[in-house]
C-alpha cells in the first residue's frame, strides 16, 4: 500500500463518492474496464473538480495494462492560459464557473460507475441523496495556484457545466473555445504504462486524458487523491 502512505504524505486523502475503492482501503479508488466495462471517462479533465476542496493531486498506480493503448495524456493549464491572448485573459479573470457531478456518474448514458441493475426510483432517489451532499459548485474559471502563485485555466469538459451569469448560448460558445484551445498538443505530454507504473500529478494546473483505445483488452489502475483547497483567483 506504498502509493496510500506516499499520497499521505501530502495530505487527506479522500474518498471518492461514487466510485469504488478496495475493501479494506476505500480511499483507494479501482480503475478497471474490460469487455464487460468499456472504457468511457474519455474526456479531459481534472479529478472531482465539482468539489469545493478539488483535489490537490492523484496518484495512480498500473496494476495491469493492455498490449498495447491505455496512455494517459496530461495537458498544462499554465501553458494554456499563458497561450491566451492578453485580452482573452482579462476576460476570463473575472468568470466564475459551475461544477457539476450529475452527469457524468448518474447521466443517461449510465457511464463507468452506475448501477445497471437499479431501476429508476432507486436511481432518482440516489440522485437526490448525492444532491444534498454535493449540490453544483462555483469556481474560478483562472485559479491562482497556491504554491506557485501562477495563473491556469480551471474548467474541463467532464464536469464544468456552464459559466454563471452568461446565457445557455454565450456560456456553451466560450466554454467550447477554451475545450479547443486546451486541447492543442503544445501543452501535452503523453505517458505510456507499463505494469507497476506510477504517476503523480497536479490537479491545480493540469487536465488528464485517458486513452480509451485498448478495448476488449484490460486495464486494471488503482488511484489514491490528495484533498485540496478552495480554488481562488489572485490578479
């Protein structure tokens, strides 16, 4: 359990509350798709961002890997603001963006960690339970990050769901803008895994990707994720 004790190190750890972790170490969240679950988190994000206390970090460990795909790809939310021009900039330092969790682990689609078997009262009522605990949640769209003081972009496509006090058409417009732009492979490394890998990340000022290219073959990851702190902005 050395990835538990070295996540410790930098702080809570947390437990996820949708997702499953091991028996006897629920903070310790299992990753694993196959035939029988395909893999669908194929988007860019950065780990339970609706959250008020995102994460800080998350580090994951390879417990078994395909032949081949499987990579994992993380983008630098520095690199993406500092890429913006000054007036884009400006702009975006003044939004306040929406987090959101519904539709990612309760949406129609019944996405990685939903319950085939519930039927749809069980299912709303789960909903609303999840609601009272984790109602939407406003955060900068610049974060200042605490430690370094520099400025990176805060919103991903898995879980901002709209920009406040913008209409439906101006928030999807800008948020679409800033999902291209981050998405360029200038700000990206790649990494491919290889069985007892591990990386560690900043949840802060990165977005991670997981290739979802191997299916039927099987990827089995264990993850553990640091607490954090509110995101703020600091001009």
């Amino acid at each position: 359990m050395y990835r538990r004790s070295f996540g410790a190190i930098r702080g809570q750890l947390h437990i996820h509350p949708f997702a499953p972790g091991l028996k006897d170490h629920a903070e310790i969240l299992v990753l694993e798709n196959n035939r029988e679950r395909p893999p669908s988190i194929n988007n860019w994000h950065s780990d339970v961002s609706f959250f008020e206390r995102p994460a800080l970090g998350s580090i994951l460990r390879a417990i078994k890997v395909p032949e081949f795909g499987g990579d994992t790809l993380w983008a630098s939310m520095y690199a993406a603001y500092d890429a913006l021009s000054d007036t884009m900039q400006r702009f975006l330092s003044g939004l306040v963006a929406v987090h959101d969790f519904e539709h990612v682990f309760f949406g129609q689609s019944k996405l990685m960690f939903s319950d085939k078997t519930e039927d749809a009262h069980a299912r709303v009522d789960k909903v609303a339970a999840a609601r009272k605990r984790f109602p939407e949640m406003e955060h900068p769209v610049v974060r200042t990050h605490l430690e370094t003081g520099k400025q990176a972009l805060f919103v991903n496509s898995g879980f901002t769901t709209r920009i406040k006090d913008m209409s439906e058409k101006e928030s999807r417009t800008l948020l679409n803008f800033l999902y291209e732009h981050l998405d360029s492979p200038d700000f990206q490394v790649r990494f491919r895994w290889q069985k007892n890998s591990v990386a560690f990340w900043d949840n802060r000022c990165t977005q991670h990707f997981a290739a979802a290219d191997y299916w039927p073959h099987e990827r089995h990851m264990q993850r553990v994720t640091i607490e954090g702190e509110r995101p703020f902005y600091k001009a």
